[in-house]
C-alpha cells in the first residue's frame, strides 16, 4: 500500500535524515522524495510503500508525530487514494 | 502522479482551513424490532442498534488514521420510532429513548437520532404519544435526538401538530431548564423531510431505506472561503467557479471515505450530503463566506442573493464528484454553530426575518436560534409555519430548530459548548399569533402549476 508522508517546519540539518531512519525503521520503504524551501518553511513530500511494514498504520502515524514533537516538525502520513480522489478523476 | 502542489495544498486544507468529514452515520432500520410487549420491544432496539453499529466508531478511527482526514462524528440514525414504538400495547414512549440512548452510549457515538414522527398529513395514536413524550424524553437523555415532520408539498401542513410542537417546544425548554433549555437544540420540526439526512438533530432513516445503510456528510465552509480569498473583487460567476471547484474535491473526499467505510462496516453506501456545515470554529463559518463576496456583515441587504449563489454552486459542484448525492445537501446556517453568524446576530444586522428569507434559498431553516424564554408557545407554532409554508411552496426542505431559553431574554447568550457553540437571545415579535395558530386544521397542499 501506498502512502505519502508529508513534513513540513523550520529548516535545520538532519531532517531528510531522521525521517529516512524513523521509516526504515519500520520496514517502510521510500519510492519517491521531493523537497523545497516554500516561503521560508522546510517542505518535503515522500511516496513510501508501507506494504512490508509490521506497524499498523496507526502506529506508523503515531512514530511520526512523535518525531515531529521532538524536532518541531509537523510530520503526517496518509494513503494515498485521498490525494488521487481529491486532485485527479 | 501527483504532484507536491496537489499534496500540500490538501494538507493545508486539513491543518488550516478545518477541512474534515463532518459525519459518518449509520443508518439502521427498527421495523423487525416491533413487539407488543414494550419491555421486549426495547431490548430489541438496544440488540439490534449493538449488533449493527458495534464496529462504527473503531472503523471511522481507522479511517481517519489512515486517510488523515479527521471525522469529526460518528452517529447512528434509525426508523421514525413512532413506528416501532406504536406496536406496542403502551402509552409510555419513553423507554424506547432510554433505549436508543443506552444503545448510543454502548456504541460509543455521540447521537442517534429518529425518536421522531411523521405527521405531515395526521397523527397516529402513536404519533400523538411520540411526540407528547418528547420533552421528558429529552430531559432524561443525552445523545437521543428527536424530530417531527409537519408537514410536506404532497399534503399540506399539519396545523394541529404545529400548534402541538409549538408547546412541546416550550416543554422540553422547561424540562432542560437546568441546562439552558438543552434538550430544544435535540428536536427539529420539518417540512419535506429528507429520509437518509446524516445531519443531526434532524436524522432518521426513513420507513423507504434498506435494513442499514452508511451516509456521509462533508464540510469544508473554510476551504470555500479560502479559495474565495484568492479571487476577491472578481465578478460572481467566476467566484460561483470557485466554489463549484472546491466543492467538487470536497465531496470526492467525501464520496472516497464512505465507500471506504461501507466496505469495511459491510453496510451499502447510502448517499454523501454536501452540505456546508460551519462550526463556531473561527476560519469554519458560513457568513464569512458572505461576508467575503463583499457584505459588510451577514444579514445585510444582499444577503439572500450570495446564500443563493453559494448554496447553488456548492450543489453543482459536489454532485458530479459523488455516486449518490442525498440528504440535506446546501449550506447550513444555524446561528449559534456559527462564528460569523454569532457576531452578525449580536450586531443585530442579521435578525430572525433576515433568516427566514435566507432559508428560502438554502438549507435547511431557522436552525439553533436562541428567543426569549417567555415567548408564547403559539408564537413559536407561527415560526415554525411560516417556515414550514416555504418548504411547503418552494418544494424543500425546511426546519426549526429554536431555543426558547428560560429566564433569558433579548441581550442574553446561552452557552451550549462543543459544536453546539453559543447563541445570542434574538428578539421575536411582540404581536399575538394566537387566533391564527387556535384555529387547527390543515394548511392545503399547494398547486403545483401557475408557479409564480
């Protein structure tokens, strides 16, 4: 199944990083990144494929927020199919 | 593909603009509930809404984890109960409350809704006691919501149950009197009252509809008005795009959560209801909406033309994204849910006669409106007529839902909480309505040619 993560906060080194780290962690592998400085804010959106992970989908969107606290991120994880539905027919 | 721009723009309508799913309700039929022993009748109710609605709340979870749209609630909506009731050898209705309230709590929703009758055209003995027990029934639960419908374009309106509701009003408010008349913000009365409406107080699920069914509703008055804001001082037809655009991707959201849900619960999908449904969360109201296509304040001259706009393209645009478009559908304007239209009623720009006009052009009618406590119960039957002839005449839906608080009068606020929000006291007319309200009867169905 695919996801997409999305982070968005104040740029600082090690983000890409700790993200990357949190998501192999589970398993969750990463099909697609693309990150930008969008008015000053870091911004990176990630396709991953959560279909290997042993997480529940909660729990991997738990992980994630709790490392977004950490860093003063705001780091969310959603399927897919609601950008498709929303954006594409 | 999709693109980074399409994927943050979604995540700032969810983080920013209160975009969410107002509702997941669960539909389910108490016809096979029927039983003349009351005390069996009501353990029916509770087994069956159990068995149906167990996996409701943990689904919508689910959903909401996966998808990181938040569903604001999960609600169940059953059979008009002065049906179920009214085959058992009792005069006492309000067990089958203290049922659906214990089944509400047992699933973990936060209302159900169908303690209601259908009497548009007459009134049953069982309608009667419905709707006689409905203010000891609302006092003495929490999560029940009740409606009446009196009356329908087919038959006319009922004007003994208008006067009826009139007083059953005024009773519940007393009843709740301790919680500032609560138990008014849980009963609406209609005309045309829709069968698969998802929007509580007003929810039941229609004698017509299949054993369990899913209706969703969406939101989105925030994502409207920020998309708005990017073509102020454009003209209307172009501002009506807008709105269409956005309703569009709101509703396919809405529209993907609920056969999602339908799949998982196992339950066919009823219909999405694209209402715009405002919360007193500033950034989420209706009237800002207004207000943003240039009216100094929601109420002002003006208003009725940009609700009928809004509420037109906000149809147009969510019915080609849904398979099946039901409900209520058009924009909400209830005063007190309302952060705009609290301002706008406390100004006293947007009055009680303003707000009938505007239901002319939307849904649903005078929705949680505040009035003195000492309102005369005919004076609220009156309203409730009024309202009931523009649903009547115009072939819509229309309702009441009016609070006449006690011991509060025009310049007070109640305070409700929640979604419920807080509703400024609005004045109603001094003059009696009595004569006009004492005479009974029945308003005629109208003609349906010569429309003008």
């Amino acid at each position: 199944m695919n996801a997409i993560v999305t982070v968005v906060g104040q740029d600082r080194v090690g983000i890409i990083a700790a993200v990357c780290n949190r998501l192999a962690g589970h398993n969750v592998n990463i099909l697609d990144i693309s990150q930008t400085i969008l008015q000053g804010a870091f911004t990176m959106v990630m396709a991953v494929d959560v279909s290997a992970s042993a997480a529940s989908f909660g729990e991997l969107g738990q992980s994630l927020n709790e490392l977004g606290a950490e860093m003063g991120l705001s780091i969310r994880i959603q399927r897919e199919e609601i950008f498709d539905a929303m954006h594409h027919i | 593909m999709l693109n980074q721009k399409e994927i943050l723009s979604t995540v700032e309508m969810i983080d920013q603009q209160h975009l969410d799913i107002r509702t997941i309700t669960m539909g389910i039929s108490l016809l096979s509930c029927c039983d003349p022993d009351p005390g069996r009748a009501c353990e029916k109710v509770y087994e069956k809404i159990c068995r149906c609605a167990e996996k409701l709340v943990k689904t919508g979870q689910d959903i909401e984890d996966e998808f990181g749209i938040p569903i604001v609630n999960k609600r169940i909506s059953v059979t008009p109960m002065a049906m179920v009731a009214g085959a058992s050898e009792t005069e006492d209705y309000v067990p089958f409350a203290l049922a659906l309230d214990r089944a509400a709590r047992s699933c973990g929703v936060n209302f159900i809704g169908g303690y209601s009758a259908l009497v548009q055209k007459g009134m049953t003995k069982a309608d009667e006691r419905l709707i006689r027990s409905i203010p000891e029934a609302l006092a003495r639960t929490e999560l029940v919501c009740s409606s009446v419908n009196v009356g329908s374009t087919r038959a006319g309106i009922n004007m003994d149950a208008v006067a009826l509701m009139g007083r059953v009003i005024k009773e519940t408010a007393a009843a709740t009197a301790d919680r500032d008349g609560l138990g008014c913000a849980k009963l609406v009365v209609f005309c045309n009252a829709v069968e698969d409406n998802p929007f509580m107080a007003g929810a039941f699920h229609g004698a017509g509809e299949a054993e369990k069914v899913i209706n969703v509703g969406v939101s989105g008055p925030g994502v409207v008005y920020h998309a708005l804001k990017s073509v102020r001082g454009q003209p209307l037809d172009v501002a009506a795009e807008t709105i269409k655009k956005t309703a569009f991707r709101v509703t396919r959201m809405g529209q993907l959560v609920a056969q999602e849900a339908s799949r998982r619960l196992d339950t066919p999908f009823g219909i999405v209801d694209l209402s715009l449904a405002p919360t007193p969360a500033i950034g989420d109201s209706v009237a800002r909406i207004l207000e943003e296509l240039g009216l100094e304040v929601c109420g002002t001259h003006g208003t009725t033309a940009a609700l009928a706009m809004l509420n037109d393209a906000v149809k147009k645009g969510g019915v080609m994204a849904s398979s099946s478009v039901g409900g209520l559908s058009g924009a909400f304007i209830p005063v007190s849910e309302d952060e705009g239209m609290i301002a706008a009623a406390r100004r006293g720009t947007l009055c009680l006669d303003k707000l009938e006009a505007m239901t002319c052009v939307c849904s649903v009618g005078l929705d949680m409106i505040a009035v003195p406590g000492d309102t005369p119960a005919e004076t609220i039957s009156a309203i409730i007529a009024d309202e009931a002839a523009i649903g009547m005449v115009n072939n819509k839906t229309t309702a009441v839902r009016i609070l006449p608080t006690p011991g509060k009068t025009v310049g007070d606020t109640i305070e409700m909480g929640g979604l419920l929000g807080s509703a400024p006291v609005m004045p109603v007319h001094p003059e009696s309505s009595a004569g006009f309200i004492s005479r009974g009867g029945r308003i005629p169905a109208p003609l349906h040619s010569l429309r003008n």
